[in-house]
C-alpha cells in the first residue's frame, strides 16, 4: 500500500500503451539525506490558517508565509534526523499518553480531537505521526542542548540570595542573640574562643534561653537574648548582614563587631514558604548471594539475625558489624544516618517509609541483595534554603537552555545541506 507522501508518477499502464502521468506529490526541499514534501508545506499552510480564522488573527502575505513555514519544516526536519542519528524513539504508549494530553488541555476527548483534525483536513494518522515527530525531536534537542549547559555553583549562591531578598520585604524573624564584650583585660582570642564554645553547645542541642541568661551581654540578656519578630529593614545592620537563606533553628556566628563577638539564632520564620522533609535513620545488615549462599540461604540466615535480637543473644550492632556485607555502614553498627527516603531503591524506601520506629523489617530483597532494616528515628528538617537554591538553578538552567537552545539550531541549520527545489518550466 502506497503512502500518502510517496514521491512517485503513477503510471497507469494499458497493453503497451502508457497513460498521462498523474503527480501524487513532489519533493519541494531537500534536506541533508531527507526531504519535505508540497504536502508538507501544505499542510502546515492549511493548519496555520484554520488556526489563525478561528482567533481572528491576521496573517502576512502568502508568501511570506510560505518562507515561513518552509523554514519552519527545513528546522524540525533538521531536529528529527537528530532524534534519528542518536536513537530517540517514541513508542505507541508514550504517543497516546502525548495526545490524550493535548486532547485535555483543550477539554477535549481524544474522539472530539479527531473530529476536530478532520474538519481542518489532516487524518488522525497523520496528526499522530506528526506528533511523534514532534516529541522525538524534543527529546533530541533537550538532551543535546544539556550537554552545553554548565551551571557555576557560585551563579546559583548568587542569584538564590537575591531571590531571598525579593521576598524578603514580607518576611519576619523571630531571633535570638547572644552577644559576647570584650572588656579590657580580657584576649580577644580567648572571647572568640568562648563564642565558638556556645556555639558548639548550641548545635548540640543546649537551650538558647538558658545560655543567653548564662552569658550574654547583650541588651536583651534578660529576655533570654529575645528580639521577637522583626524584618530585616527593621533589625540593626550587623544583623540583617548575617541573615541570608538560613533555616528556622539555623545558629549564626558567631561573628565579630567593635564590641565584641555575636551569635544569633533564627528561632522561627513567617512569610516565606517553607519546605520541610522528613529524614529517617535506619540501620541495616546486607547479605549478598552468591554460588554458595542462595536467595533461601540469605533469607534463612537473616531470619536467624532477627531471632538471635529478639533473644537477646546479640544486638543489631554486633551482628551488622560482623555479617553485613555493605562495608561503609557496618562499621557504623548498621546505621545509615539520616536520609531522605528517596535516596533508597524502591523495596528499601518502602520499608524506611512504612517501618514503625524500633521494629526490625522481615528479610526483603533489592538489586543489591537480601536486607533486615531497623528504623531508628524519623524527623521534619527544613529545607528552605535548598528549595531557593533548586528555584535559583531552574532560573539559570532555563536561561541557558533558550539561549544555548538557539544557538544549537542555528548552527544546525549552518552545518546542514538545504536545497529548494524549483518547479522545472515545461
């Protein structure tokens, strides 16, 4: 059965008489090892201009939008055979997922979309094709264009705190301050060294209160280093300098002024979005088959590990320790230390998921091997300051995409052999 893009004259033949060739259709540009056909050119012509009537657009002259147009099809011609050249196919599934898609951004059905392509005189058939076409050579363009993009981890600091401070009109802190005097008989290295003590205590859990009455000097020592919630416009300067894209809890300092040294915790933050994950600390021992120990060996074996804890024969650290064959966790006793879930394989995510705190999984298999998991502990982490830097680097990652994106196609469009073909004069 013959395309409706063959590039023949049909010859109707009669005994030995030969019929009037009839034109089915024609090349009208070449493009590298490919061409774009009339019916390509008029399709698109006939497409573009049902589209604009059904706005109300006003459209150029015939042929300048026929140079359009043409140029367009040489472009896309260019980014299939690119899709070509590096393998990018499209299956069936992935086309109708494609098409029920546009059919629902125009509340539409997939029927009603058919219906509404054939009142503008293309088939289904060739629409779903062009489709295809359309998608792999989105795909070949995004995946070559990528590799040209470089994205500095300085640009994204960068422009994340000016995003941060965009947003930063509306938004409140809540702080508290420690600050340490120097006085006249006191090493200003010895009060440094203090600072970075408290700091430390800080970290590790010490109430902020407790240690501002403790020591702080500061105007609101007796507040418990409270400032309550301020802006920044409204916070002394050496503050507002400090306070960038830190989380709530975050501990700043400790950092020097005339008077002395100063440490400032962000007690909480209301006006910015704030994203929160949950981190799990799990534990696990690893067994690995192999000729000698089977699936029902390992199973069998790990089976025995959770026996032997429950007894009180051994402890989950002695045997991860001893037995798990994923060497960087146990020397740590098993433990993974805090995670998001989403760096696990599926069947491990699953079980640090869904695992109550202190209960030891049953033996399950992944891609690396047989596995007992315990969860340790779960905890809400705010990750404000990474959501502004993801924010900052899809900024900078879209800009460089359109402009390398441009220059990709135009040096495509260099680089390629492109011929119209003239209509011979009779």
């Amino acid at each position: 059965m013959k395309s409706w893009k063959t590039i023949l004259f049909a010859l109707l033949l009669s005994g030995s008489a030969l019929a009037a060739p009839v034109e089915l259709d024609k090349v009208a540009v070449i493009v590298n090892n490919g061409v774009i056909l009339q019916s390509d050119i008029d399709a698109a012509m006939k497409t573009l201009r049902a589209n604009a009537k059904k706005n109300g657009q006003a459209l150029p002259s015939a042929e300048v939008l026929h140079e359009q147009i043409v140029e367009k099809l040489i472009l896309d011609t260019l980014q299939t055979q690119e899709a070509d050249r590096i393998g990018v196919r499209i299956d069936d599934n992935r086309l109708n997922q494609a098409i029920s898609e546009i059919a629902a951004n125009n509340q539409q059905t997939v029927a009603e979309l058919s219906a509404s392509i054939a009142s503008e005189g293309l088939s289904y058939a060739e629409f779903r094709e062009q489709i295809r076409k359309e998608i792999a050579a989105s795909e070949a363009r995004n995946a070559l264009v990528r590799r040209r993009i470089n994205i500095l981890p300085a640009e994204v600091d960068s422009l994340s705190e000016m995003l941060a401070q965009e947003t930063s009109a509306t938004v409140q802190y809540k702080l508290g301050h420690i600050q340490l005097r120097f006085s006249d008989n006191q090493d200003k290295a010895a009060v440094e060294a203090q600072a970075k003590a408290i700091v430390e205590k800080l970290n590790n859990g010490a109430d902020f209160s407790t240690m501002a009455y403790t020591y702080s000097k500061g105007p609101k020592a007796l507040q418990g280093g409270d400032w309550g919630w301020m802006r920044k416009e409204e916070m002394p300067t050496i503050f507002a300098d400090q306070i960038k894209m830190q989380n709530k809890g975050s501990v700043i300092g400790p950092f020097r002024s005339g008077v002395g040294f100063h440490i400032l915790k962000i007690e909480d933050i209301k006006g910015l979005e704030t994203i929160a994950v949950t981190e799990v600390n799990a534990r696990h021992i690893l067994l690995k088959p192999t000729v000698i120990l089977s699936d029902e060996g390992a199973k069998r074996e790990l089976n025995e590990f959770i026996r032997r804890i429950k007894a009180g024969e051994a402890s989950f650290a002695e045997l991860a320790q001893q037995y798990s064959q994923d060497p960087g966790s146990a020397a740590q006793n098993g433990e993974l230390g805090y995670q998001t879930p989403d760096l696990y394989v599926p069947e491990f995510k699953h079980q640090v998921e869904t695992l109550p705190v202190g209960k030891i999984s049953e033996p399950f298999q992944t891609v690396h091997g047989w596995h007992i998991v315990e969860v340790l502990d779960r905890r809400e982490v705010d990750r404000t300051d990474s959501a502004m830097k993801n924010k900052a680097y899809r900024i900078l990652f879209n800009r460089k995409f359109n402009e390398e994106a441009g220059a990709w196609m135009q040096e495509l469009r260099a680089g390629a052999f492109v011929e119209i073909v003239k209509d011979e004069e009779a």
